[in-house]
C-alpha cells in the first residue's frame, strides 16, 4: 500500500511539473508572438513611411549604431572572407579588420552590425528583407546568437550536420529559420500590396486622364 500511495504522489508530482512547464512554454510562446507582430507591424509602418525611397530606412537603424554602406564590387570584396551582402552581424578579428580597412580606411578588429550593398545590385526587396532581419535582432527576437548564426549559414552550404547538434541548439536553429522566413514573408507581402496599389493608381489614373496625389 506504501509503495503504491508513493507512486500515485509521484506520479502526481510528475503531472504537475509538467503542467508547470507546459504553461511557461505557452507564456514564453504568446510573449514571442507579441514581439514578432510588434517587429513586423513597425517595420511596416517604417517601410510604409519612406515608400518613396526605402533607402532612407536606414536612418533609423543608423541611430542604434547600424549603418548601410553601398559601393561597387561590394559582392566581389566580400566573398574574399566568405561573406554575402546585406545585413551583417558584429565581426571580430581578421574579417573585422577587412571590413574596417575596405569601408572606413581605419583598422579596427571589431565592428558593429552593419548592412553592406553592391551598388549594382541593391533592391527594394534586399533593403526590406535585410532591414526586418536587422530589426528582428534588434528586437531581442531569438536566433541570431553567434553560434546558432554561424549554423544557419553553414545549413545552407550542406555543411551542418544536424545528428551531431544538441537540443537547443536545433531549437535555436529553428528560431533563426523562422526569422529568415519572416523576413521573405514580410517583403513578399508589403511589395506586393505596394504593386497593387501601384496598379489601381495607374488605372486611375489612366481612366481619368490624369490624377491628384
């Protein structure tokens, strides 16, 4: 009778602890949810702000210490240390340095995040997709510890392998395709709605032969 009234409290203890933890996950997910709209519904408003040249939306970032360069070559100058354009993520060391010398003249080994173009193949959709990921960081969004980044890129060039991987570092992997993912999905969906406002505008103004904005 002993050892079954010490299951049963065991067992209940057990049904509790999960019951704990099952409601700090929902906690912990319904706080996640509310950042992630916060972020996509302010970047919005600053893509919606500076419709007519995105690239002033990087005078916000610039105040928190992120600024965009663009130049020619950028794509070239950047594979030499194995780097894409776009948003980057402070640097350290040998690529810090590079980074230093070819933007700013100065040599440095460290620099904050920034945000590098080629100046020949910079776009509407690079400035948004690049600025949202930058913003998602900024916003403390989870996915973008150095670790879990550096296994991001690595899952893209087939060097990963995910069975050699613990369980957080997988859930944090997650994370970092859910913010990349939210980032093409924010940009599919705000030029899109931009196209088609375009559109009923030239309709408009087509119709009418002319039109006030």
């Amino acid at each position: 009778m002993l050892s079954k009234k010490y299951n049963l409290k065991s067992a209940n203890s057990n049904m509790s602890k999960n019951h704990i933890a099952s409601g700090a996950s929902l906690t912990l997910d319904s706080e996640l949810s509310k950042n992630k709209q916060k972020v996509y519904d302010e970047v919005y408003e600053l893509a919606k702000k500076n419709i007519d040249n995105f690239l002033n939306i990087f005078e916000f970032s610039k105040e928190k210490g992120a600024n965009c360069y663009i130049f020619k070559n950028a794509e070239k100058l950047l594979k030499f240390i194995g780097e894409d354009t776009g948003l980057m993520f402070q640097q350290k060391g040998f690529k810090a340095l590079y980074l230093n010398l070819i933007i700013s003249k100065k040599p440095s080994f460290s620099t904050p995040a920034m945000f590098v173009f080629d100046e020949e193949k910079i776009s509407p959709y690079s400035i948004l997709y690049n600025f949202y990921k930058w913003y998602a960081y900024d916003s403390n969004l989870p996915g973008f510890d150095k670790e879990t980044l550096s296994e991001f890129k690595n899952i893209y060039e087939y060097e990963t392998n995910l069975d050699k991987l613990t369980y957080e570092q997988i859930i944090n992997l997650k994370h970092a395709i859910q913010r990349d993912k939210e980032a093409m999905d924010f940009v599919l969906k705000f030029m899109k709605e931009l196209e088609g406002s375009k559109k009923a505008f030239d309709i408009i103004k087509n119709e009418n032969g002319g039109a006030n904005v």
